[in-house]
C-alpha cells in the first residue's frame, strides 16, 4: 500500500511539472554572510512584494532625412512605428493568482519558523516617515503597458511616483534603506521580491538601408534582466518661453527602465554595522509555453526620394521631401486562464526554488 502510495505521488508530481508549461527554471544565488544572518533574529519584514506583467508594446525607429547632393539627392524623414497588445487577460485572475504567489511566500516563511512583522512596526520606526502607502488588491499600470499587481492583505511604501507612473523608493532608488532598516527592526531580516512577466522582445534589423524599421518578437516569459523601452511622448509647448526653452526631444527617442526577477534578503547588524544578504535571481530568461505563439510585428517606411534630373518638377521634389510614416498595430488574443496560470507557475517556481536555497543556509 504505501509503495503505491509513492507511485500515486510521484505520478501527481510529474503531472503538476507538466501542467507548469514552463522551460527549464535555473536559479542562481549569490550569499553574503550567511554566518551573520543565521544568528539574526527570526523575524522578517516584506518591504517590497513587486509582481509585473506586460500587455501592452510600442516601439518606434526614425531615420532622418538630409540632402545628399547631385548623386544623393534629397531624402525625406521616415518613421516607423510597431504596437502589440495582449486582448483576453483577465484582471481578476490575475488579481487572485498574485494573492496566492503572496500567501504560498507568507506560508512558507512562518512554517520555517519566522515571524512577519507588521507594518504598523515598520512604520513606527520612523524609516519611513513622509513616504506613501499602496495597498492591495489592486491593479494598475505602473509603466506603459506594464501592468503592476499588488495582493490582497499587502501595503507597501513609496517615496514618490513619477508623472510616467514610476515608483521611487527614495534616493538613488533607496539604496540603504534595506540595512536602515534591518537595524531600526533590531536587526531583522528584510525581504524584497521582484518579478517581471514579459511577452516582447525587440528585434534588430542593421541591414534596413534608407528606412525606418522596427520588429517586436512574442515571446512570453519570466525575464531575467531585460530593459523595458518605451517611446518618448511629445508635448506640444503652449507658451511662447516654453517653446524656446522647452525640453529638447530626439524624433524616434525611447525612454528605457531596466528590470529584473529576482528575491533579495538583507540584514544590517547594528553597532558594527556589518550586513549580510541573499541574493537570488535567474541565470536565463524562463519560457511560458502553451499560452501564445511566437510572432513578429514589423512596420517598415521606406524614405521619400528626390534627384534633380531635367524632367524634375517642383512638385517631385515636394513629394519625395515630405515626411513618411509607417504604422503596424497587432491584438494577439490569449486564453485568460492558460495566462493566468502560465504566469504563476513561472513565478511561484522561482520562488521556491529561491526559499529551497535560503532557508538551506538559515536552518
């Protein structure tokens, strides 16, 4: 009976993994005076539980025009502009697959026999006094065509948002703030999470010649490093001044904001003031599979031309000079579910893996 039983498990198991549809999950973990935290105390404060996925991609190439002479003739500007959007994710699944991400982490630390601390003791620490709060459940666009989730039963702090959306976690991204912390806490361990599901890629094409070119790839996954690249918006001036004086802005410019997955837990001793941290991240990117195909979007604007032959017209050269633009826009439908799930399973996966790989270290 019990051999059965073990056959029954392993069978369950093998059926969990393949249901994942995720690629090979490899971590890496990078420790740092593990020695020191181990002594800490078991007490742990979630400053940061960032859980992201993307629906929405823009990308943009501009090739400038000039005059080339005789030979070269005179070229018009080209620009060429490329949008994908995912249609069928459902916020509500989201929502509730980001709550169990946070509840199987909750779980997980106290049956290894830590104590969360509350916010109201963070707070009263005074670390983060004049600083705002976001609260769960709640969904919304952090960056353009990011969407951030935060559980339910969660409250972060943030020092300030940008006009893009951006949160800002204090100076320099609020580099200290985690041994700050850790020592108002009585040198508890302070815990920052991480994550990024991305389904575009930007592909590259140096062989476009006199155009403007852009291709975005579809490749759903849980990123390891990736930069997100969002074009820049123009802004028309409205007053005299602030046409003159106005921020200068290169056509085809994108604002890029780096990313990554990873799980980080500090603890700054006091009095020495020595630290120690966890480090985790992934050495690759991690493929979704079985949600949605992988595609290419291309918009391709070839540039207007114009050489003075005798047959040349003043309207030719008109023509050839005026501004061309290209613009391609795909929907790509996914199954709310098969999405939902797809992105927890990546997620949850390193997460684990990172807690198997902590808690090996501390116990």
């Amino acid at each position: 009976m019990k051999n059965l039983l073990l056959v029954v498990f392993a069978i369950c198991i093998s059926f969990v993994t393949k249901a994942q549809n995720i690629g090979d999950l490899k971590i890496s973990s990078k420790k740092y005076g593990m020695s020191t935290m181990k002594k800490a105390p078991k007490k742990i404060y979630i400053n940061s539980f960032n859980v992201n996925f993307e629906m929405y991609k823009e990308a943009i190439d501009f090739k400038a025009g000039g005059n080339g002479g005789r030979i070269g003739g005179n070229t018009s500007n080209a620009t060429a502009k490329a949008a994908v959007g995912l249609a069928g994710v459902d916020a509500n699944l989201m929502l509730q697959k980001t709550n169990e991400l946070y509840k199987n982490f909750i779980d997980r630390i106290t049956k290894e026999g830590y104590e969360i601390i509350t916010l109201e003791t963070a707070e009263n620490t005074g670390v983060f006094q004049g600083w705002q709060k976001a609260s769960g459940p709640a969904i919304g666009e952090s960056l353009s065509g990011i969407i951030n989730v935060i559980p339910e039963g969660y409250t972060s702090f943030y020092k300030r948002k940008t006009n893009k959306g951006e949160v800002k976690k204090g100076f320099l991204g609020g580099i200290g703030l985690q041994s700050k912390l850790s020592k108002a806490l009585n040198d508890a361990i302070i815990a920052d999470v991480n994550l990024y599901v991305m389904f575009s890629e930007e592909g590259s094409d140096w062989m476009k010649g006199k155009a403007a070119k852009v291709k975005i790839k579809t490749n759903l996954r849980l990123i390891n490093n990736h930069a997100i690249s969002i074009p820049q918006k123009f802004k028309k001036k409205k007053s005299t001044m602030g046409k003159l004086f106005g921020s200068v802005k290169i056509a085809g410019a994108s604002d890029t904001y780096p990313a990554s997955s990873n799980i980080t837990f500090s603890q700054g001793k006091s009095g020495l003031g020595t630290k120690s941290s966890f480090i985790g991240s992934l050495k690759d990117d991690v493929e979704i599979e079985g949600v949605m195909k992988k595609e290419k979007i291309v918009a391709y604007q070839k540039q207007g031309s114009f050489v003075p032959t005798s047959f040349s017209t003043f309207s030719n050269y008109l023509d050839a000079k005026a501004d061309r633009f290209s613009k391609t826009t795909k929907w790509i439908t996914v199954d709310a579910t098969k999405f939902a799930n797809g992105f927890y399973n990546a997620c949850n996966t390193f997460l684990d893996k990172q807690l198997d790989a902590l808690f090996s270290k501390l116990n």
